[in-house]
C-alpha cells in the first residue's frame, strides 16, 4: 500500500516536472523561456560563433550571413548539428518549436 503511494507520487513529480517542457514543445517559447534562450545563446552558441555572432570557430550568424538561408533548415542544424563538424546538436535542450524560433530570430537580428 505503501510502496504503491509512493509510486503514484513519483509518477505526479515526474508529470510535474515534465509540464513545462511539454508546454515549450507545443507553441512558442514564453518570454521566460525567450531569456533563457537568449542566455543560451551568447553563453553557449557564442562560444563558437562568437559573442556578438560574427562568427569564430563556427560561422557568423548575424542577419547578413543568413540571408537566403531557409530558417527550417537552420533550425534542423541547431537541432541536429553537422555531423563530421564541431556543430553539435542542441535536441536535448531545445524542443523543434524553440530551434526554430532561435533560427527566425538569428535571421531577424536578435542580439544575445
Ligand atoms: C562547439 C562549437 C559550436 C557550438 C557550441 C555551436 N555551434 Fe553552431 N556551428 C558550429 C560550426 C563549426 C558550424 C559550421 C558547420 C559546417 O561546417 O557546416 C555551425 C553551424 C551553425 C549553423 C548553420 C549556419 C549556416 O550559415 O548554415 C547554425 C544556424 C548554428 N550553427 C547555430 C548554433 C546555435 C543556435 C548554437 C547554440 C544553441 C550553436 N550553433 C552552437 C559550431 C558550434
């Protein structure tokens, strides 16, 4: 009796903590969520594409650099990666919708 509460507990933490990245994953990212992507992206995407995104080790991402590039396809990049290149890939930490939220913004302008 005992063990089966206790269960049923850890299946309610697990939905609890589960909600809101089922919530990231069906629209787009709350504004919550927009400055925590942000941090992300000059924390960890700027380590390679730079702080300002101009580029480094990876390409730049600013607007310019962009232009003609389909944001779906960026977006399979962050998602994915390149394989055989440093681009790893970011599916564990972002849900489809925030990658290519993320790409839009790269391509619209966004600052990190
Ligand atoms: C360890 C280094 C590294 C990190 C960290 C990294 N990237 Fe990259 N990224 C690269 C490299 C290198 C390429 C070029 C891959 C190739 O040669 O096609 C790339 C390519 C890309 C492209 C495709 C650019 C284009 O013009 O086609 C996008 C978009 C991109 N990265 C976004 C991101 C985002 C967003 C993050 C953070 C969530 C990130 N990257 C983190 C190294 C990195």
């Amino acid at each position: 009796m005992l063990e089966r509460r206790s269960r049923a507990g850890a299946l309610l933490l697990l939905a609890v903590a589960l909600a809101p990245a089922l919530a990231a994953a069906a629209g787009p990212p709350s504004a919550e969520r927009q400055a925590a992507l942000l941090y992300l992206l000059r924390q960890d995407c700027g380590s390679c594409h730079g702080m300002t995104l101009k580029g480094g080790l990876g390409p730049s991402l600013l607007p310019e650099a962009l232009e003609g590039k389909d944001s779906e396809g960026l977006a399979e990049i962050i998602l994915h990666g390149v394989r055989g290149t440093p681009m790893p890939p970011w599916d564990v930490e972002l849900s489809p919708e925030e990658a290519r939220w993320l790409a839009r913004e790269l391509k619209s302008g966004i600052r990190p």
